[in-house]
C-alpha cells in the first residue's frame, strides 16, 4: 500500500460520489451524461468575478480547445489539473512507486482520493500561478482581495469538473466527464468556425468568421462570382471553405481507420464445441492516450517556457527553453528555442523556408507518440501478460494453441499494435495540421476517437443487456 495509508485522515474530508447499488438502466445514463454536460457548458459562460478585460495575447489559445479551456470564466484551467494527476499517479502506479492492489476496494479507494488531493493541489497550484503570473494583470492592481477570490473560484471550479467526472466515472452515466468534455469543445469550435456570424475587420473591411456564411456572404454581395468564390475557399486569416472540407477528410479518414484490427479467436478450456468470443486488438490499441499524453508535455513545456519568458527574456538559457513574440493576429507564438521546434508549422511556405523544424516537428510527434503508447500498455494493465491473465481468469486460451503459448502469441501482435498504432496516431495529427483542418489535428483526432468510443460504449450496453460477453479493451486515460 505504501504511502496510501497515511491518506486514511482525507477519506473523511474528500467529497465522492457514492457509486450506485444496482446496475443503472441505460436511459438514466443519457440523462445523467447530458446534464453533467449542461453543467460544465454554463460553467464555460460564466465569467470569472474580480477579473479585469484585457486586450493582452492568450498564451493558451493553441491548446484551449483540447483542454476544454474557456479564457476569462470558470472553466479557465479546464481538465488540465485532473489529465496531470492522473498521468502523474498512473505513472508512478504503473513503475510501482507506489502499489495499489486494484482488486481491494479500501486500496481503490484510496488511490482515487489520492488523485483527488493531487488534482485539486494542482488546481490550486495553477491558480497562483495564473494570477501572480499577470494572467488577469499586474496582481498589485487587482488587489490581493480579488486576487484572493479569483483563487477560489478557480479552485471550485476545479472542484466541480472533478465531481462531474466522478459522476459519470462511478457509473451514473456514460464514459467519463473528461472526454465528454474534450469533444463537446472540440466540436463547439469546428461548429462555430463554420457557422459564425460575428464579423471581424482585418483591414479589408468586415467579414463573418463563419466559412459558410461568409461564403454565402461573398456569393450573394459579390458581382464578381468567380473571385468570391476562390475568396470563399482560399482567404487567408481566417476559416475558409478548404479548411471546412480539410476537417471533413480528417474526420473520415480517422473513423475508417478506427476499424482496422485483429480477431483473436477464442475457446473455453474445459467447454467442448464451438465459440464464437473473440479478443480484438485494434491499431489503435491504446486509443488516443499517445496524443493525450503528447499534448500534455507539450502544454506543460509551453506554459512553463512562457512563465520564464516573460521574466527573465534576455536569458540564454530561457530563451533555448523557447523564445516568444506576439504575432499579427495578436496571439502569443515561440519564434525560437525548444517550443518552436515541437510545434506545428504554420503555413506551407514555413514547411519550405524552415525545412528543419518541419522535419524536427514531424519525428517528434511521430517517436513520442510511439514511445507513449509503448510505455503506456505496460503502465496501464494492457500488456501481453495482463493481457494473458484476463483470459486464465475467465478460463480462456486462443483457438489452437494451449495455455502456456497464450502470452507469446499475444506478443506478437500487442506492441507491434501499441507502437503502430501510436506512430499512426502522430502521423494523423501531422496530415491534419498540414491539411489546414479547421482547430488543430490533435483536437480532432481526440474528437473523433472520443466519439467512436461513446459508440463502443453504446454497443456494449447493448450487449450487456442481452447477456452476451464482450471484452473492454479500451485503455483510456480516465
């Protein structure tokens, strides 16, 4: 158990939902999914009490999206203190720095009110730092009163994200309050960059942000129809027509690809005759755990990078962490140093002018996402040999083979699919930034997967309510 005893005094002090005591039918599960949903999109509206408007550049606005992050409002730090804690205790469970015995309740518990605690420390954490950092201005101006009360609200608000995840986690809903929330942002963003009607003045007079709006905008005012329509689908600065249908592609593509996998067929040891069970390895056989993982380093490096850039900028060193300007459009991009080369390029003509960090970029996604998925089967209970063990439990081997050839066999095609699978993860995030998709490759690949996950999730209730035996290989994070 190790440190987890000394968490026994919190137990008392935490709040948790208490699980539900007999199995909750699939409609209530709806309910519950869509008002935890409605929580957390009045939350993302409500601003933040004591804050002051400021027309600095959002340091954040590249990875906002995937964290389901709202500048100014309750949901300012989003998932991101819940998606740390749970690397950080997964991680530490997974190289046995800490033990935890999964099949005792008392230790169950006690890892989950360990996360908690980590998650809201880091909570509070991010909060101070957000304030005293100048986030909201220069904290001497604000006042420590309401540097003191922006704290708290920060930190409710964290609180409430880790309840609703604990309400749908628990069994009272569907999936978990994390990736419910990751899409509902992501496709919050797609939706809105395509049907926006604000209008925004980028010098060459008012233009709606929308895609199609503006394309019907340009159609209907313009006598030229040809040049509204290469405007339509080529303006620069903001969404246009090609992004629309670049996402469209990426979409697609990610859920033909989610299909592909290996049926292992699968017997009873002592039941005679035949069986149709099979144990089904996917290529992506960690789900969108690489990209997750990738996007957390990433994000850390980024505000971490941007914290010392602001203090100390003309430090050698600081700056080959990452050096940081506001661009044209007012956001806040590394020009140089270490965040520069592990992010996207912005453009094709980048792509050609700085051959070196597309190819830096592009091996970097590729390898980490490789490496992540690698390690992550191994940390996360999805390894051959847990694998194995899952099967003896229920008493089942592969079809044709005994039970001692089990984990061998499933060697040959687990970190083959866990490696494949992270590296083709990398490599659709990439076709989608270079595609020009409308938020960023990652969000839509985490868009996708999530939803294809709910699927799974709707097809297994489904088969539970019919009595029939399905295998969860699905390693999500949460």
């Amino acid at each position: 158990m190790g440190f987890l005893k000394y968490l026994e005094p919190f137990l008392r002090i935490i709040p948790e939902v208490e699980p539900p005591d007999k199995r909750v039918p699939f409609k209530v599960k709806l309910a519950w999914t869509a008002i935890t949903l409605v929580v957390f999109l009045v939350c993302c509206q409500i601003p933040l009490y004591g804050i002051r408007p400021s027309d600095h550049a959002d340091p954040l606005y590249w990875i906002r999206v995937v964290l389901a992050s709202n500048r100014g409002t309750l949901m300012e730090l989003g998932i991101s203190p819940i998606v740390t804690s749970g690397l950080i205790l997964q991680l530490m469970a997974g190289t046995k720095q800490i033990a935890v015995n999964v099949e005792d309740p008392h230790e169950r518990q006690l890892y989950a009110c360990a996360q908690k605690l980590l998650g809201l420390f880091i909570t509070f954490a991010e909060a101070v730092l957000y304030v005293f950092s100048g986030m909201y201005g220069d904290w001497r101006t604000l006042g420590l009163g309401n540097c003191i009360l922006i704290i708290i609200q920060l930190f409710m608000a964290g609180l409430i994200v880790l309840l609703l995840d604990e309400v749908l986690q628990k069994g009272y809903g569907m999936g978990s309050g994390i990736s419910l929330f990751i899409a509902t942002n992501i496709c919050e963003n797609i939706v809105w960059r395509a049907f926006s009607p604000t209008t925004i003045n980028l010098g060459g007079g008012p233009e709606f942000e929308g895609a199609i709006i503006a394309f019907f905008y340009l159609l209907i005012t313009r006598n030229n129809k040809f040049s509204a329509l290469r405007e339509a689908f080529y303006r620069k600065n903001l969404p246009n027509l090609t992004n629309l249908m670049a996402t469209i592609i990426v979409f697609l593509v990610v859920i033909y690809v989610q299909g592909f996998r290996v049926d292992l067929p699968l017997k009873h040891v002592k039941a005679r005759g035949q069986s149709n069970q099979t144990y089904p390895i996917k290529l992506f056989y960690t789900s969108n755990i690489p990209v997750i993982l990738q996007t957390a380093l990433v994000s850390n490096l980024y505000f971490f990078s941007q914290l010392l850039h602001r203090r100390y900028s003309k430090n050698f060193f600081v700056r080959l962490f990452g050096d940081w300007r506001t661009n044209a459009h007012g956001q806040y991009v590394p020009v140089g140093g270490l965040a520069y080369f592990v992010s996207p390029p912005r453009s094709m003509q980048e792509v050609v002018t700085d051959p070196v960090h597309s190819i830096f970029y592009v091996l970097f996604i590729l390898i980490s996402c490789a490496l992540f998925s690698v390690i992550w089967i191994e940390i996360s209970g999805g390894s051959p040999r847990d694998v194995a063990r899952q099967l003896e439990k229920q008493g089942l081997v592969i079809k044709g083979y005994r039970e001692q050839s089990v984990v061998k066999i499933l060697y040959r095609y687990i970190p083959t699919a866990a490696a494949l699978g992270g590296m083709c993860i990398g490599a659709l995030s990439i076709f989608a930034d270079f595609m020009g998709a409308i938020g960023s490759g990652t969000g839509i690949l985490l868009a996708v997967s999530i939803i294809f996950q709910y699927f799974e999730t709707y097809s297994r209730e489904q088969k539970t309510d019919a009595g029939t035996l399905s295998f969860d290989t699905d390693l999500g994070l949460f």
